[in-house]
C-alpha cells in the first residue's frame, strides 16, 4: 500500500524507480506526486527537442519547388 502523508505535506524523500534512488517527490493533497529530478529531466528533453532546427526546404530539379 503506497505511503500517505499529511494535508500539509509539499515534498518528500521517496525512492523513485526510474531514477534508481531516493529522491525528493512532490506530494499533492497527502499522496506522492512526481520526482522532481525526473521532471526536470523530462522538461529539459522536451526544450532540447523543440530547440532542433528545421531541415531546410529542398529545392527542385529547376529550381522551383
């Protein structure tokens, strides 16, 4: 049975899975939320993906499109 925590809870030291470690996780009306480092992992994915610039558009064989 996963761990409950009071109403004024924010953060906790929990283990996470994906991380493989005990971690800080945030906790939402007395229940655990997300790691906090794998949020940040997944935030910094997502900018580094939106941050890649778009392929160049490929001219014809006379130039035209």
């Amino acid at each position: 049975m996963p761990h409950h925590f009071t109403k004024g809870t924010v953060t906790a030291t929990c283990w996470c899975k994906p991380c493989g470690k005990p971690t800080v996780h945030y906790v939402f009306d007395g229940r655990r939320g997300g790691c906090q480092e794998c949020i940040a992992r997944r935030d910094r994915e997502k900018t580094a993906r939106e941050a890649k610039p778009d392929v160049p558009e490929q001219m014809g064989l006379f130039g035209g499109k």
